[in-house]
C-alpha cells in the first residue's frame, strides 16, 4: 500500500512541476490533508516523495510535519520514524527557506537533545530565522547557558555548541557579540575559538568599536584576548587594527595591577599591540610608544618582562618616525656608551637594535651618540651598525 502510494504521488510529482501560484496552494493542501489522515509510515514516504518539488515551496507541509511532532513529541519522542521525520522536516524547510516555522523549529529544538536533530535545525535556523529577534534572544541565552555549563566542568556535545555559534553567526546581530566572546575565550577547543571569532566579525555594527570596549572595560585575559580575536585574519582594515592597536597599548601602559597572572596577559597585550603598531607605522602612537619604551626598559632591568619583549619596544620607537622618538631612543644610547665607557658589560643584541632603528628615524639628534660608538669597545658588529646608521641621519 505504501508503495503503490509512493509511486502515484511521484507521478504526481512528475505531472505537476511548475504550477501556478493557486495551484501551487491546492497542492500544498492536498499533501497536508493527506499527511494529517494517513498513518506515521506513510507520513514520512509522503514528506519524502514531496521533497522532490523544486519549483512549489513546499515549506508550509514540512511546517505542518514539524507541528505533528510537537503535538505527539511526549509519547514517540523515542519513535525514529518520527526522529526521521523530524530531521527530513528540519532540512526540507531549510531548503525551502521557510521563515514562519523558525518559532515551530526553537520548539522542536527543546523536544530532542541529540546532535542528529540539533546540528541540523541549528543549521536550518541560521538560514530561516534572520531578523527573528525571539529564536536570536533564545540563541543567545542558550550560547549563554552552554559556557557557563562548560565553565563549571560539564561535558557539552560540541557538535551542538559548534552549530550554535555558527548559526548565531550567520544571524549577524551585535546582540550577540558578549556570548560569542564568551565562547571565543572559553579555550573550548581550537575549531569552536576558531568558529566564534569567524561569527563574532560577521556581526552587524562596528566590530572594531564592540573589540575596543573589551580592551577597555573588561579584566586582563578579556583584554588580550579581544586585541588578538581583532588582530586575527582580515577581520579587520589595517586603519582600525592600528586603531584598536592603539587603544590596547594605552590601557595596557596604564593598567596596574598586583596580580601576576593579569600581568602575564597585559604585557602580552602590550607586546601585540606595539608589535601591530610597529608593521603599521603607526605614529599616531608615538607618545604611547615612548612610554611604553621607557617602562619596559625599567620592567627588563628588574627581569620582569623579557629580552624579546623590550627589543619590541625599541623596533616600535624606530617605526614612529618622530623625532620624539628618536630622542628618547638616543638617550638610551648614550647610557650604553656610559657604561660600556664605564667597563660595565652591555647587551651586544639590544645595542644593534638601538643603533639600527636610530638608523631608521634618520633624526639628527641621535649622531653625537652613533659617533661616540666609534671610540668604544664595542666588537665591530654594532660599530658598523652605527657608521651604516650615521649614513641615513637627516640634515
């Protein structure tokens, strides 16, 4: 009986592709009368034998399936015929791209908690349900929920969570961006970080700006972690990564804390903000980098941050092109030939990139210095860095 139904309605299929808009709607009531008398074997052959229609929206029957399921979800929700109708259901209206079922699919959404149904209405959502602000609200909280379950030890299906801020994403409302970061931080695992930052800047709004107030607003990790997320790929245009560059650097020079593990991550902002702002020459930030010099120079000779750390501040001076910059990058010069003067020992890898990025500012201001290297012991690798860098100072 079964089949026999399933070859005349192919054949019905076959007859009636490209109908009319009032046809279209018959036949669309023709499937649901038919899907509401015949039995749960021959429901799901009359979903699979509609699906065949590419020309006639067939959404409002496979809206009409998902309702059956709520309706009777409480007796077969362990049923996989109806488990099959629901994902066949799930799909179908994803490719018939059916708006008005998102609210019947967030329902459908509470019923079954496995990935097998989920991952796909998850899927179907992110195409069904743009500017739905109820399922976003609902997504929203449910991303919410998901991290902080994850936060206090509990094992999620991450094939959900993953499908979750996917869709999210694909929704591209700034709402979300908070529970999107949350994800993007929680460390879930690389894909899942990977998956929120991709969602995070396909949002609406100024992505640039949402980064920003992290930096600015939020604890130390938060801070790093929303300067790299911003920082990451394209996601943002040169101008607003040295922007948000520029941002990190300043509260990252001002930030006090007596904690070590925040200090851990605001020299690591530090370092890639000035690390950022150094390949954009970006001398807006002159003052900032300056400052930044100075404190890590005082940080590094009391062993607080490292040797990498501080010559990234001295290469940051030299990309400033200011001649602020360049006077204050001399000074440190002249108190290393004070004390290699003085017999003192001198770091022959902090000298070079004194001397070179002296070289690069091209400022006058640094030749009694660079001249002065040739009268010391200095091996003579930095003293041909200096006569090089002597070389290219402006007059």
């Amino acid at each position: 009986m079964i089949k026999a139904f399933a070859v005349s309605t192919v054949i019905l299929v076959l007859s009636l592709a490209g109908l009319p808009a009032q046809e279209s709607s018959e036949l669309i009531d023709t499937y649901r009368r038919n899907f509401v008398r015949s039995s749960l074997g021959t429901k799901l052959e009359l979903l699979k034998e509609a699906s065949a229609y590419d020309s006639v929206d067939m959404g409002p029957l496979y809206d009409t399936a998902i309702q059956f399921v709520l309706g009777n979800a409480s007796l077969l929700v362990t049923d996989a015929l109806l488990r099959d109708m629901s994902v066949l259901s799930v799909n179908m209206i994803r490719k018939y791209k059916y708006a008005p079922a998102a609210e019947n699919l967030w329902s459908l959404f509470s019923v079954y908690k496995d990935s097998l149904v989920r991952v796909p209405l998850l899927q179907t959502l992110a195409e069904v349900a743009v500017g739905n602000k109820v399922i976003l609200k609902e997504l929203n909280a449910f991303l919410d929920t998901q991290i902080s379950l994850y936060k206090s030890g509990v094992r999620l299906d991450l094939a959900v969570l993953d499908a979750a801020v996917f869709a999210i994403g694909r929704l591209g409302d700034s709402s979300s961006f908070p529970y999107l970061f949350a994800v993007y931080t929680a460390s879930v695992n690389k894909a899942i970080t990977e998956r929120a930052g991709v969602a995070m800047a396909a949002l609406t709004g100024d992505y640039a700006l949402f980064l920003a107030e992290v930096v600015r607003a939020h604890p130390p990790a938060e801070k790093s972690a929303a300067l790299e997320a911003g920082l990451r790929g394209e996601a943002l245009t040169p101008e607003k990564r040295a922007e948000l560059a520029e941002a990190a650097l300043a509260v990252g020079v001002s930030y006090q804390s007596p904690s070590p593990s925040d200090q851990v991550y605001i020299v690591s902002l530090r370092t890639s903000a000035a690390r950022e702002l150094t390949t954009r020459e970006w001398q807006k930030a002159s003052p900032l980098a300056i400052k930044h010099f100075y404190d890590f120079q005082a940080q590094y000779n009391r062993g607080q941050v490292s040797k990498s750390n501080f010559l990234e501040s001295v290469a940051l001076l030299g990309a400033m092109g200011t001649t602020e910059a360049a006077q204050a990058l001399a000074l440190y010069l002249q108190l290393i030939n004070i004390e290699t003067e003085q017999g003192k020992s001198f770091d022959e890898q902090i000298a070079l990139a004194v001397v070179n990025n002296l070289g690069r500012l091209g400022d006058k201001s640094a030749f009694d210095y660079l001249l002065y290297i040739g009268y010391l012991q200095y091996p003579e690798t930095v003293k041909k860095a200096a006569r090089d860098a002597l070389q290219k100072l402006r007059w």
